[in-house]
C-alpha cells in the first residue's frame, strides 16, 4: 500500500492535541510506513526506522506482557499478539531510544493486499489518560463498529479492501464476500457503473464526491431503498493515491417522506381546481397514480353526484344504486375494471369498503392473500380484477368531510415496490380528506348551481309565442360552473295592432339572486309592455324598479344592476322603435346582405336612478334581421367585445339562411372562447303587413259618420271572407267610433287589420283615458267597454305623443252565429240604444241616454 521510504502523513501531524504515531507493517513484519507523528511519539527519525522489523522499534518494557484482545467481531477466543497478522486493539509498553518509558495504547488492522500474510496497520497513541486518548480510541471503535453509516475502502483497483460493520447490515452481505472483490461482483443490483465511475474519478481528481444518490435493492430491504454516498482519496506521503474512502448513508426513509411530502404538495395544487363532482373525484385517483398506488378507485354516493345533502356522519349502505363509480386510475389499463366510471357499485356488508362507508374507518392490507376471493374486495367481480392485476397490497380509505362520509377510495399496488405501511396509509388518508373537503365544495356549488339554473330556466321562455310581425329563433348558453348560472334573459312579446317587442337583458352577477331578480325584472316588462308604453317609458320604469331592489338587496350580494334593450317592431309601418339601457347595440342585417350595429344612444344601466333614457325610431325593410344579444356572447376572458362583434356579423352575413341556422353559426363562431357569463341571442326576421291586411279610414267628428264605418266595416269583413265577425265587429266599432265622436278630438281614425285576429282600432288626438264600468239598472250609460269587454278577445288602449288609440282583437273564427250573439245581450234588452259609451269621458261619470234616432246607434 505504502512504498518503502515514504512517511504518512496524517492529520495528527499538525493537531495541536497528543501525537498518534502511524506504522505500516509488511507481511514479514517490516517497518513499510512511518510517520512524522511516529517520529516524535517514538523518538526514532523516519530512516531509522523504515526497514527494520516492527518489534526492533517498539521494543517492550522487560518484564512487561502485552494487554489485548482479537479485534474480529463475532470470534472470541484468548488474546492474539500483534505480529501474528490478526486485528488486534490494546495496551502495550514500550521504552524509547532516549530510555523514557512509554505507556501506548496500539490498534492493529489488517491490510487487504497481494501479500501472504497481508499488510498491517499499527495505530498508537500515548495512554495518558487524555481527552483525546479516549476520544481517538473510541472514535476509532466507533468507526468500524459502532458508526452508523457504512464505510469502505478502495484500492486503486477499485477492489474492497476494508468495510465496517455498518456497511455489512446495510447490505446484507457478510464481510468476507466484499474483501479482494469489486463493488459489482458483490452488489449487482445496484447502479455499479456509475458508483465505479465516481470513485475512479475521485481517484483521478482527488476531489471529493458528496451527496450523490442513488437507488437499488439490497438483500437486507426487499423494497428499494435510497442511499447517499460521499468519497474522498487516500494518498501516500508525496500526494500519489493510495485508494478510496467511500461512504455510505441509507436516506430510504427520507426519501419516502420527501416523496410523500411532494405527492401531497402536488395534490393539493390539482385538486380543487374545479367545481365539479366527477373531475375532482378523478383528480383524486390521478393524483395518488403512480406515485402511492398502481390503480385506484373512488365510489362516491349517488346523492354527493346529484348535489344533495348527505346525512351526517357514517354512511348507510342500503341498495346497490346507493354508490356509484366517479374515478378510476391504473398504471396499465388491461384489464378493465369491474365498475366503469359512472355506473353504480356496491359492497358486501363485512366488507372493507362498507366498513369504511359505515364506521368511516380505513383499512390496511399489507399482504392481499390470495386465497380469499372476496373478503378484501367485498364481491367477486372486484376479487377478479385485483387477482388479474396481481394487486399484493391494498388500502380502503373513506372520502370524509366535516364529519360526513362521501364515498370510499381503494388504493392497490401490484408492482414489486414492497407492500403498504403505516405511513403509506396516512398519506392515502390525507389525499382522500382534502379531496373530500373539495369534493363537498364542488357538491355544494352543484346543488346551488341547479337549483339556479332550475329558477332560471323556469324563468325564460319555454317557446316563443305565436305572433305574425316577426319570425324568431334564439340561443341561450348558461354560464360554466365556474362562473355560475347568471341573470340574462330574452322575451318576444305581442303588442297590440300586431306589433311586437323584442327584450333582452342582463342582470349583473351570478347564482339565484341574480336569477331571482332575472325573473322580477321579466314579469315588469311583461306588464309595462301590456299597457303599451314606449321603449324609454319601460326603460325608466325598470330603472326605478332595480333601484328598489337594490335598497332592498342587503341579503343578494352580488347583484347591482341590469342592462336592458327593448325594441317594438310595426310591420305594418314597417319601422323599430329601440331604447336601451346600458346594454350593446343591436345588430340589423338588411335584405341586401349589409350587418351594421343600429346607431342606437346609450343610456345608462338599470338602477344607477335620475338619468333619461331616449328612444330612436328606424325603418326595417321586410325580411331584415334584427340581432339582440347580450354580452356574454361576444365577449369573455380571451375576446374583447370588438372581435366579438366581428365574428357576429360575419355569422350573420348569410342572412338568407333559417334563423336556427344563423343561430348554431353564431354559437358556433364564438363557442372557441365559451364565455364565462351567460349568453343569450335573439333572432328577429322582420315581416310586413299590406294593403291585403290592413284597412285605414279617416272618421269626421259628425255623429252621422258612425253608420258609414260600420258600413265600410262590414264590406271589408266580407271581402277577407270574414262574414261570420260581422255583428260583433259592427257592434266594436260603432262603439269605439261614437265614443271618439262625442269625447275625443280629431284627427279620427279607423284601423282594421287582419292578422292572427281580427283587430279593430280608433285613434284619436285625446289622451282620456277608459274605464271599464259595471253599470247600474238605472244608468243610461256606461256598458260600452263591457260589451267590447264580452265580444273581443282583448282589449286596450296605447298613447302616443298626439293621442290615443283604443283597440280590440277577436278571433278570427266566430264563436257562433248573430243570433247566438243577439242573445247574448238579453240583460241589455231594456235598453234603447247601444250607441254611447258613458265611461269613456275621461270622468267615469254617466253620459246622457242615446237617442236612437241619431245615426251611430245600435
């Protein structure tokens, strides 16, 4: 090992502490090494000493026997002397050239090498009882014994040449198989190649490797264990290498726990991320997969899938629909488990898995037995699936939150990686319990989610009502589960005189408050929209509302406004009259193809109180489109309201095409950026009525012009083949006319326009308003509204800035003949005349009896 002549030079050599000599004996018991610290310990120069026979320089005391013991552990037996080439530790007195006496303490190890008896090492230190005596004995003991990382020795060869006791209990292999062999042929799981490569490195360099890790199997730990090894060279006295140093630290133990730490950090960032059920339940078997286990099931209850609210604390496992497959992970996919994801699962009473349902317990296999085909996996098809995948270990944990058992998950492992341990289990444990917490979230958001999705769509328009103005068709996209159910809403509503108002909004925020004050919102502009008020009109009388609600709303975060657009299309005149509150303008497609926003003015969104809101009156060309929308539709996270506007128009470009058509390509277009807010969008094809349906006569203010419009009426009943109408249209319009005769001012105007009903209006430039009476045996007057009241189907009267227009509408098939009609006014039959309306006066206060001579009688 060392060449004759050389000193050792050692770290006690410039050690302020006692001296320590170093000797290196051959196998003739030649002096091969002596140190500087041998020098001044032993009082012989290194020349004097090299060569000469080991008992010539430590010469003993006469009369003085050595005190010691074999050093090989496991062999006892009578004490050895230090030349007979054993390992030998103990006392020893010796007498220096100057004649002083030394008392040493000496340890003697054998070198492995070529030689036959082998080299020794001979360690000696002054037994003075000092500190560092018994520390460096001890620390030299407790380094080939008692040192809890395993060490060994190189030579240059990279053969084994010295291991300590630590070294054989992690390996599991007896010292005497490591000496004179190399690390493969002892160790040859482990990563040899690339250990052999770091020593000769540390060889060639002199630098030392620390830290290095690896992995492998040893015959001492059937599962894979983890080591940390450092190296640094031994050299001889003029730097040259001498061998190797390499140390061994099994970090198993801190490896699983870095691991676990890490499967659970990792876990913790993928679960949660949604608000789904079914996801986060596979998040849960993605996340233990491979890192915990090689296949993993999770069977939650049917009422968590459905969003209802469990009962507290354990699980009753009553029926086999009871639980049902939500996630599913395996290392390899052959063969297929027994319970596809979403089908419906059980498990036998004493099984695992109902135990974990019903006491909320887990339960730890470490060695699946293979015998038994049903009592871990609880029937025969699960039995199956882990005895075809080779599963060997298992655990069956519960999905508990707050207290309340949601499902099972079972976790297997089928590869060698040695079976479950304890704190295999509390990290299946705790995965399962986050994912339960966000399993609850997720089943809590669906539960409120579809209750507001439920009130909403319960809201909307299940069709759209039947009118002749307008064909329509719509789309309504409800907001993602992230986002929420939210407030938007469309409706087509039939107006009087065959007109028809086209409404959409959106009620700021998400969730059932918004889709509660959704539908208030919807029921206002029904009503406002009865009574036949102008765009603005409506507008305001919505903005007073939402400002209500909002004093109100203390209970309904979230929900502080609306946007409105209310248009009324005429398609007997042909025109739109639009007002919008705060809300994107709508998009008009002409006949010839052009899509252009309406230059419409913005008012201000709904609630903010004080603000006026105008109304803007275009013409519509029969066949164009009118596009309503709200803004979820053309904008979101990844696209500005402009591109969303883009896309529309272009979708719409193929004007021509059925309205549902345009619809999907709408959607379509602007699916690739779902919105994270409802959308809602509203497709209006305009229609027009003409002369062939609409009739207009210009009445004087002379009592006499009441005979002649029944007249006209009569004749235009008959030309549309709608005889059978004759009596009670005559019987309307005489009313509506001599009422505008006698109270009204003129202009006067008689409208009949056949659509889906037949539909009789008077408009004049007063703005009185009629009541509906019930008149007394003794009143003279006040029946005229009843009897319209009786024969039409509907009624009413609209207001404009230079009058007023009262109209009705009576289906277009007669109920029955003019007889049936006569007799219907038997309770009038005392009566003279039927030709005044005393309640239309604006006062309510009876008007004189008609004489029945004068011409606007009935």
């Amino acid at each position: 090992m060392s060449a004759p002549g050389r000193t050792l030079s050692t770290a006690a050599d410039t050690s302020p502490a006692p001296t320590t000599a170093v000797v290196v004996v051959d196998g003739a018991g030649l002096v091969r090494g002596w140190s500087e610290g041998a020098a001044r310990l032993l009082g012989r120069p290194v020349p004097e000493a090299l060569g000469r026979p080991l008992s010539d320089v430590l010469p003993p005391v006469e009369g003085e026997v050595a005190e010691g013991a074999a050093y090989r552990r496991g062999a006892p037996g009578p004490p050895v002397p230090p030349g007979s080439g054993q390992a030998w530790e103990g006392r020893r007195t010796v007498r220096r050239p100057d004649g002083r006496r030394l008392d040493l303490e000496i340890e003697v190890l054998p070198v492995q090498d070529s030689g036959d008896p082998p080299m020794r090492l001979v360690l000696a230190a002054e037994a003075t009882g000092s500190w560092w005596s018994s520390a460096g004995r001890s620390l030299l003991e407790g380094i080939t014994v008692a040192a809890p990382v395993g060490m060994a020795m190189f030579d240059t060869g990279l053969r084994v040449v010295w291991v300590n006791d630590a070294m054989e209990t992690l390996s599991g292999i007896a010292r005497e198989r490591f000496l004179g062999r190399r690390l493969g042929d002892v160790l040859p799981d482990l990563d040899v190649e690339d250990t052999e490569a770091e020593i000769r490195r540390v060889l060639e360099t002199g630098r030392p490797s620390t830290g290095r890790e690896y992995f492998g199997h040893v015959l001492s730990e059937p599962d894979q264990v983890t080591y940390s090894t450092s190296c640094f060279r031994l050299e001889k006295d003029g730097g040259e290498p001498l061998g190797a140093c390499y140390i061994v630290l099994d970090t198993t133990e801190n490896h699983r726990a870095r691991q676990r730490l890490a499967l659970l950090n990792e876990a913790r960032k993928r679960l949660g991320g949604t608000l789904d059920v079914l996801r986060t339940a596979q998040e849960l078997a993605d996340a233990a997969v491979p890192g915990l286990a090689d296949h993993v099931t999770v069977d939650l209850l049917d009422s968590v899938l459905r969003g209802e609210e469990p009962p507290p604390g354990p699980a009753a496992v009553t029926a086999t629909a009871t639980l049902r497959c939500a996630g599913h992970r395996a290392v390899r996919e052959d063969p297929a488990p027994p319970v596809p994801p979403g089908e419906p699962c059980d498990y036998a009473p004493a099984s695992p898995g109902a135990r974990a349902l019903v006491e909320g317990t887990s339960t730890l296999i470490p060695e699946l037995d293979p015998a038994d085909p049903q009592g871990a996996a609880g029937d025969p098809a699960r039995s199956a699936y882990l005895r075809d995948l080779g599963t060997h270990s298992l655990m069956i944990v519960p999905v508990r939150a707050h207290g309340t058992v949601l499902g099972v998950a079972t976790l297997g492992r089928w590869q060698p990686k040695g079976p479950f341990r304890s704190d295999d289990l509390v990290l299946a444990e705790e995965l399962a319990g986050h994912a339960a917490v966000c399993i609850d979230n997720a089943r809590r958001y669906m539960h409120e989610h579809t209750a507001a999705l439920t009130l909403q769509r319960s809201l909307l328009p299940r069709e759209l009502p039947g009118q002749n103005a307008v064909d329509a068709a719509y789309r309504y996209l409800p907001a993602d589960a992230e986002a929420g159910v939210g407030g938007d809403w469309f409706d087509v509503i039939p107006l009087s005189g065959a007109r028809v108002a086209l409404v959409v909004g959106d009620v700021v925020g998400h969730g059932i408050h918004a889709a509660a004050t959704m539908g208030r919102l919807r029921a206002a502009v029904q009503t406002l929209a009865g009574i036949d008020l102008a765009p603005d009109e409506v507008l305001a009388h919505l903005d007073d509302m939402v400002g209500r609600i909002a004093e109100e709303g203390d209970d309904a975060p979230g929900v502080t406004g609306a946007t409105c657009l209310y248009a009324v299309y005429d398609p007997v005149g042909r025109d739109c009259t639009l007002a919008r509150a705060g809300h994107p303008a709508p998009a008009l497609v002409t006949p010839a193809g052009a899509a252009e926003l309406v230059d419409l003015p913005s008012g201000p969104p709904l609630g903010l109180g004080g603000l006026p809101f105008e109304s803007t009156r275009i013409q519509v060309p029969e066949g164009s489109v009118l596009a309503l929308y709200t803004d979820g539709l053309i904008q979101s996270h990844c696209l500005d309201a402009c591109q969303g506007l883009e896309l529309l128009l272009d979708a719409l470009a193929a004007h021509r095409a059925p309205l549902d058509e345009l619809c999907d390509a709408a959607v379509t277009r602007l699916s690739a950026n779902r919105p994270g807010d409802d959308a809602a969008l509203l497709l209006a094809r305009t229609r027009a009525l003409g002369d062939r349906h609409v009739v207009t006569w210009d009445i004087g203010k002379d009592p006499a012009a009441v005979a002649p419009a029944r007249a006209r009426a009569a004749r235009q009943l008959a030309a549309w083949g709608l005889e059978d109408l004759s009596f009670t249209t005559e019987l309307v319009v005489s009313e509506l006319v001599t009422n505008a005769i006698r109270y009204a001012s003129e202009p006067i105007r008689l409208r009949m326009i056949r659509d889906r009903t037949l539909i009789c209006e008077v408009s004049d430039g007063s703005s009185t308003s009629p009541h509906l009476r019930h008149a007394r045996t003794t009143d003279e007057g006040g029946r005229g509204l009843f009897l319209i009241a009786r024969f039409a189907q509907r009624w009413g009267a609209r207001y404009a800035g230079d009058g007023k227009t009262i109209w009705s509408e009576q289906p277009l098939e007669a109920t029955g003949s003019e007889a049936d009609a006569l007799g219907g006014l038997d309770a009038f039959a005392d009566l003279d005349a039927f030709g005044d309306l005393t309640d239309l006066d604006g006062t309510g206060s009876p008007g004189r009896r008609a004489n029945p001579a004068e011409p606007g009688t009935t």
